[in-house]
C-alpha cells in the first residue's frame, strides 16, 4: 500500500490537492514568508520540525489563535490540537493569564532581580506536590533538564547517566546521543558538535529492557550518577510504560545509590497537578518542568527535596544561575495558568473528553478495518499507522508508517484541523475544546483516515 499511498498523492512538497475530492488550502502568504525566512534562519526556521520536512507542503505562518482555534497568514482557521507543543492547556489567548501578564508588563519585562510573583507561583506548585520541597525556575524545559543532570552529578560525585533510545531530553550535548550496537552502550553522538567525550558519559539503552538495565549498572558498577527517563515518553511517539517498568527503576537506582529523574517538561500539570510522579505513584529523586508552567511563556523548573537543592548555588557547590530565570511576566502567565489547574474537577473533565474523542476514532477506524492505533494517556494522544495495541519502545514504531501521516496531515489541514507536521510528534486536547470542535474534528479525521486507506 505504500506504493500506492506515493503513486496516488504524490512525494513532492508542492500543494495540490491529492484526491480531486478537497482542495488544498491556500498557502500563498505562508509560502512568501517562508521564502524570506529561509534569507535569515537556517531551513527558514528557529526550531527544526517547524520546517514541513516530515509532511507535505511549505510552513504554515500563524497569525493568532484563540480559544481551540488558530488562524494562518492566509486567512485559514484550524481546530488546533498542537496547543504550542504542550503548553497550552487552557487554548490560546485565555483572558484570566492575558489580564495577569497584562498587569505585570504594565510594570516592566525583566528586572534581574527577585520579585514576589517568583514566590507566589513555587507556593502555588509546592504545596500541591508533594514530590518535590523547593525548586529553582530556569528559561527552558532543556535548561531544566541540564541542570537537574548536574546536581546529580554533582551530588552523587559520579560523572555517568543513563538515557533511554526514544526519550528526548532537549539539545545539551550529554543528551543528544543515540544508542550504538549492543545491548548496553555508550551514547553516539546524534547531532554534529558534540564532542564524543560527552556523549562517552551517556549510556543509552533500550526502554523496557529491565535486563539492559541490570547489564548497566554491572557493567559500570559506581560510576552511574542518575537515570534519567521522561514521565510518560512522549518525544518520539507516545510510549507509554508500564507501572512495573517505572517501579522498577525507582528500586535498582536505590539500590546502587544513584538518583532517578523524570523529565516532566511535557507531562508535568498535564497528566495531573503532579504528573507522571503521581500517576505512576512513584518518588523521583529530582523533576523536571516547562512548557505549562509558562502558561505559554517560556519558562522551566528543576525540583527535588530540600537536601538535595541546598547542593545548588548559592547554598552549594553546583553552579547554575540565569538572567532571565524567574522572569516576571513568565511568572505571571505561569500563576494564571495553574490557578485555573486547581478548579475543581479540572482534569477529570479534559482527560475524559480526551478519552472519548479519542475512543470515537478508534472505534470508526476499527470498523473501517483501517491499521491505525490511537494511543491515549490523560489529555495526550497520538496517532500511529500500525496495527499494535502496545508500543512500548521507539523499535516498536515501523519507520515506514510515517508515510501515511504525510497524507493524514495534509489531509487534516485541508479540513481544519492542525497537528503537529511529524508522525512522532504527540497532540493535545486543551479545556477550550468544547463539544462541538471536538465533532467537527472527528469528522476531519474520519475523512482523512478514509482518504490515507483509499488506495489500500
């Protein structure tokens, strides 16, 4: 079928309309300022899957967004289900966190300096989770993520971590590294201008490999400072592990005293006010946040226990400061936003509109004996051209089906609806998706899914 999915729509970029049956939407401003881009920004872009490269067609360039909607350069409106990559649970533009950073851009953007709303935000996480005791505000989940790898390197004096194949953890050298051959390796360097004496510092093994996992820390037995792992990995697919997996790690890093922690940039005050952490009901050493808790400001968060922080400058000797950490109006959107969180019924109510959302495409494409999976934890979904019901590992996701979703995509934006341009990137649903987008959106997907297997 694959064959014919390129013979039928075609692998050029070019935008005509594959099917004769929906035309492709105008992208002629997109194209333009895209074109111009690509005078000043490497791929005409300042973050790499932004560029199309994995779908069809040029960038679309976004204008504004509001509520579930958002609206391109050329005037298209789209039931987005992007939501910035994360960030964005409550929709876009929510009045409550533009009349908060409102306020605090009335009285200025960056001061370098302490301020009450820093307080006021790390009271409002902290004592509503019970994982962490204090934590220090950063500009980036990757900043976060840097930085929670060297306080456990600094705090346990060993210099190894162990990452798994499949898990993202931003694009500081020591984690951009992929898995070489064999069961236990050392990181090769996945980007150029990584020095291999960073990535020879990073052991990548397979997820859900508890043997792997045994060979490690025999193999480099007092030397492995931390695992790290994203709560839920959500980076390349949506890999859902199980509670015995993750229970697992907590207990062979105890054992050999090294520290476990959770990249919670995606599922942190998504899944829960408290994550991946409570969903799994276990204890990290050491978590990292972003995206949500900037209420679509850029911000990140690094925390653990008390004892462990007071090894941060400048109550210790693990270096780490920021200009812009803390910054105000970050805050400010970042107390908007979780404010809201802690209504009552919040999760509940978005987690099971995902679910059914969800469940009603499952439903239309098992009947339509159509290969393709949805996978769905809290308000986190992920569409997958295959026919298994567990995908556990990035060794599990056939390459090949991602030929399917460049039609998907193309198909979905024809009819409204924005995902992310990768077949391995996850969607969100947000609270501003009300009853009846999230009906219309069905029936995009219906349509689309109907056009990806109609040359099956």
């Amino acid at each position: 079928m694959l064959d014919a999915l390129k013979k039928a729509f075609g692998g050029s970029d070019e935008t005509h309309s594959p099917s004769g049956k929906k035309g492709d939407i105008s992208r002629e401003k997109s194209a333009e300022l895209y074109e111009k881009a690509r005078q000043y920004f490497p791929g005409g872009v300042n973050s790499p899957v932004r560029a199309f490269k994995s779908v069809h067609g040029t960038p679309l360039f976004i204008e504004r967004g509001d509520g579930c909607f958002l609206w391109d350069a050329d005037g298209n409106q789209f039931i987005d289900f992007c939501c910035s990559w994360g960030p964005l649970i409550l929709g876009h533009n929510h009045p409550k966190i533009r009349e908060k950073v409102t306020k605090a851009l009335e009285k200025g953007l960056s001061f370098g300096a302490p301020t009450a709303l820093e307080n006021e935000l790390a009271e409002l996480i902290l004592k509503h989770n019970k994982y962490i005791d204090k934590l220090r505000f950063v500009s980036s989940g990757t900043e976060a993520v840097m930085s929670a790898i060297r306080l456990a390197r600094g705090y346990t004096g060993r210099d190894k971590i162990i990452k798994f194949e499949g898990c993202y953890h931003g694009h500081s050298d020591s984690l951009l590294v992929k898995a070489g051959s064999g069961l236990v390796t050392f990181g090769e360097t996945s980007s150029a201008g990584v020095p291999k004496a960073f990535a020879d510092e990073t052991i990548v093994i397979p997820l859900n490999d508890k043997q792997a996992v045994h060979a490690a820390f025999s193999q480099f037995q007092g030397k492995i400072a931390a695992i790290i792992i994203e709560g839920v990995p959500a980076n390349n697919g949506l890999l859902i592990q199980d509670h015995d997996y993750i229970h697992f790690l907590r207990s062979i890093t105890k054992e050999n005293g090294s520290l476990l922690i959770f990249d919670e940039v995606i599922t942190g005050f998504r899944l829960g006010f408290e994550g991946a952490a409570a969903y799994y009901d276990v204890h990290p050493d050491i978590i990292t946040y972003g995206k949500i808790i900037g209420g679509g400001m850029p911000v990140g968060a690094y925390g653990a226990s008390a004892e462990l922080m007071s090894h941060i400058s400048p109550d210790g000797g693990v270096y780490q400061a920021g200009t812009l950490s803390g910054n105000p109006v970050a805050m400010a959107a970042g107390i908007a936003q979780l404010t809201e969180l802690k209504g009552s019924g919040f999760y509940k109510n978005l987690n099971q509109k995902t679910f059914q959302f969800v469940e009603a495409i499952q439903r239309y494409a098992t009947a339509k004996n159509y290969k393709v999976w949805i996978f769905n934890i809290g308000s986190i979904f992920w569409f997958a051209f295959t026919d298994k019901e567990a995908i556990r590992t990035a060794g599990d996701i056939d390459h090949n089906s991602m030929e399917y979703y460049k039609v998907f995509h193309r198909e979905l934006l024809n009819r409204g609806v924005y995902l992310g341009p990768s077949g391995y990137e996850v969607g969100f649903v947000s609270a501003a998706h009300n009853k009846t987008e999230l009906e219309k959106a069905k029936r995009a997907v219906f349509e689309s899914l109907d056009e990806v297997f109609r040359h099956k």
